[in-house]
C-alpha cells in the first residue's frame, strides 16, 4: 500500500477534463481542411470489410474527429495507470490496463490484448484499481456485465488520483524516467 | 453478434499482433480481397492522386504514428514520455477501433437496405457500442461542418466539391432535403431523439449519463440550438 501513499486521495477527474476539454474544442475555431488523422487512410481501413460498398463523404470526416477522441480517451486512461506507478513513462503495460478495464474497450481484447491477458493480470496485480462507482465513473463503463471480472480486476479500492494532482506528485520524480517494460513488481 | 465482414478483419489483427514480416503475404491476401469492389475506390484514388490501388502498403492499415503521437501528447502532461510499445499499441487499437465502429454501422444500413455508410450511421453505431460520451461533441462536429460547407460552396476545394456532389447523386431525396431546408438542425434532433430511444432500449443504466450530458451541454449553453437537443435527450 505504500504506493499509494503519494495518491491524491480525490476521485478521477480525467473523464471530467476530457468532456471540458471536448466541450471547448468543438466551440472553438475549427478546421475542416486539415484533419490530425487522414482521411483517405480511414477510408481505407473501413473498406477492409468486404460488405461496406459505399461509405458518404462526412462519414471518414466523423471517423476523423471520433478518433481522435478515441486516442485521447485511451491515452488518458492509460497516463492514469502509469501514474498509479509513479512513472513519467506511458508503457504497453499502461495501456494494456486502461483497455482491460473500460467495458467500452472490450473489442479490443478480442485480438491485441489477448495474447497478453496475462502480463495484463500480472500487470494489475501491483496496481491499485479505482472503485466501480456510478458517482465517480462514467456510465457507460458500469453498463452490462464487465468481461473484464474473469481478471479480477474490477475490485473496490479507496485510493484514488486525481488528474491534475497526479502531475504535482510527479513532477519531482525525474528518475523514473527510464521506466522498465512490463509489470512493476511491487515498489 | 458475429459479423462476417469484420471477422474477416480480425484475422488481419491477429496477424498484427506478430512481427509484420511473417505476417506479410496473408496480410496482402486479405487486403487484397477485400479490395476487391473497385467502384467507389477508382473516383477516390483518381481524385486524390498517386495512391496504389492494387497493393495495400503495410502502413495502410494504420494511422501514420506521427500523428497519433501528437493526439495522445495533447492530452498529457509536458513531462509525460511515451514507450514505443505503447505508441504502436494505441496506433492498432485506433484501427481496430475504426472497423469496429465501422461494422456495426455498415450492419444498420443493410437492415434499413442502404448501400451507403453515412455520419449518423457513424454516430448510430458509436451510441449502441457504448460510446455515448463521444455523441454531443461529434453531432456538433458535424454540425458545424455542414454550416461550413452550406456556407462556402464552390469556395471550397474540388475534392469537397466532388465528393459533396457525390454524396446528393447517390441520396438525392434526403440529401436535398437535409441541405435545402438547413437540413442539419431537424436532422440532429432526430437523431438525438432516435438515439435516446436506442439508448433507452439498450442502456438501461444510461441515466447518471444522460444528467453528466446536460451539465456538459450548460456548459457550453452558449450555442442556442444545443438546448433542443437536450429536450429531446431528456
């Protein structure tokens, strides 16, 4: 438990920030030309399934956008767990954490994550899980049955962090900059 | 629910999840094959010029990492680092994540015997695979996006031009419709009227989400059609 002695004790806020974050994007000066992940590439990955024919113009140029809140979604998450093990380094264990954890990310198990299910396991093992709570999650990660109990890993903990005191915690821990690969076993 | 479609990619991502080398040739196979309906792919490619079209790249199958990279250190911290293996991870998940979305929505357009995957297919499929909290921003999104283009014109570029012209040949009714009569706004609340409903059917849990909405949606109350929606959401 002494890992969580540096935890800020206040519920995530990291879904809050992300939606504030989104909130302010989309009011804000957007540009419709240049898009932060290419179009012709999506469209190409959406016509890998042999049944979609026709796909209309704004439907990539969603995808676009989506994606990118996709990637922020994720990576925040994943930040989230690094930062559970004190580490200014994002690892695969990380992000491999985040997805075994959000219901919403379970298609993802189906084909990266499961050759590492169990480094995944192994991975949460030393980490403390947030709490399943309405009050403090998002809806939509409490819908259905978790796949994800099989792992154990939905399991009520106290400690909690919260997203901007994370990075006050960890500003002054420079040496953890060169974070190991794998599961951190124990301190 | 099983897809055919998109079983076919998961095959390819078992194939990613080894060394790219081994996995080459089945991965052009399959690419190839599902390549195969050129119809829609030759105006494309034509119009955005010097792509191949009989062989996908190995980088095809992907978001070029540099700019996921980008994405993911808008959202961390300055002092954040990010391993290689956790680039490449998120990188495969972003694909994943496009054909998963894309299977479910392609799915809905053939119930409703439609041929063509649009916007709110798009966001239709991302409600029912529990992505609620991506919806408001993306419907704004595209909200903005179709005044710009109402507004613009011949203004904007040829490839827009195009594919906007592409777009009302293959649905001239509803496209007519949509654009002639400011078509964006009716058709927002729509959908967020039929989603609220899918959500009701599907989510039973979606409540506490549906209040986080309307706090994120008085938050950026400035923007008057956004109170509508929340009628209808509610």
């Amino acid at each position: 438990m002494e890992n969580n002695n540096g935890n800020n004790q206040l519920p995530p806020k990291g879904n809050e920030q992300l939606k504030s974050f989104w909130s302010k994007e989309m009011e804000g000066n957007l540009d419709f030309k240049n898009h932060d992940l290419p179009i012709t590439r999506i469209k190409k990955i959406m016509k890998y399934d042999p049944d979609v024919t026709m796909i209309a113009s704004e439907a990539p140029i969603l995808l676009s956008k989506a994606c990118e809140m996709f990637i922020m979604d994720l990576t925040m998450r994943s930040w989230l767990h690094a930062q559970e093990s004190k580490r200014v380094t994002l690892q695969k264990s990380n992000v491999d954490a985040a997805v075994a954890q959000t219901v919403i990310f379970d298609f993802l198990l189906d084909d990266d994550i499961e050759v590492k299910r169990e480094s995944v396991a192994a991975a949460a093992d030393p980490v403390a899980m947030p709490p399943i709570d309405d009050g403090e999650l998002p809806p939509g990660m409490v819908i259905g049955t978790p796949v994800c109990c099989s792992l154990g890993i939905h399991q009520p903990q106290p400690q909690m962090q919260a997203w901007p005191g994370a990075w006050t915690s960890v500003s002054g821990e420079e040496e953890e900059a060169r974070g190991k690969k794998g599961g951190d076993d124990g301190n | 629910m099983e897809r055919g479609g998109f079983h076919g990619y998961r095959k390819l991502s078992v194939n990613n999840t080894t060394p790219s080398p081994p996995g080459l040739a089945a991965n052009f196979l399959m690419a190839e094959g599902s390549m195969r309906p050129p119809e829609f792919n030759q105006p494309n490619k034509t119009s955005n010029g010097g792509e191949e079209e009989c062989t996908v790249r190995e980088q095809d199958r992907f978001m070029p990492i540099a700019n996921v990279i980008r994405i993911m250190r808008r959202i961390l911290p300055a002092h954040a680092k990010i391993s290689d293996d956790s680039k490449e991870t998120i990188q495969e998940c972003v694909s994943e994540y496009i054909s998963f979305i894309t299977g479910e929505a392609n799915e809905r357009c053939q119930r409703e015997q439609r041929k063509t995957i649009t916007a709110e297919d798009v966001l239709w499929a991302m409600s029912k695979l529990g992505f609620d909290d991506y919806i408001e921003p993306l419907t704004l999104y595209l909200h903005r996006y179709r005044e710009l283009e109402g507004e613009r014109g011949v203004s904007c570029s040829a490839g827009s031009v195009s594919m906007t012209n592409g777009l009302v040949v293959k649905r001239p009714n509803g496209t007519m419709t949509e654009y002639g009569a400011y078509g964006p706004v009716p058709g927002i609340h729509m959908a967020q009227y039929h989603y609220r409903h899918q959500n009701g059917f599907v989510f039973s849990g979606n409540e506490p989400n549906s209040k986080m909405s309307g706090s994120s949606s008085g938050a950026s109350g400035a923007r008057v059609e956004v109170f509508p929606t929340q009628q209808h959401k509610y």
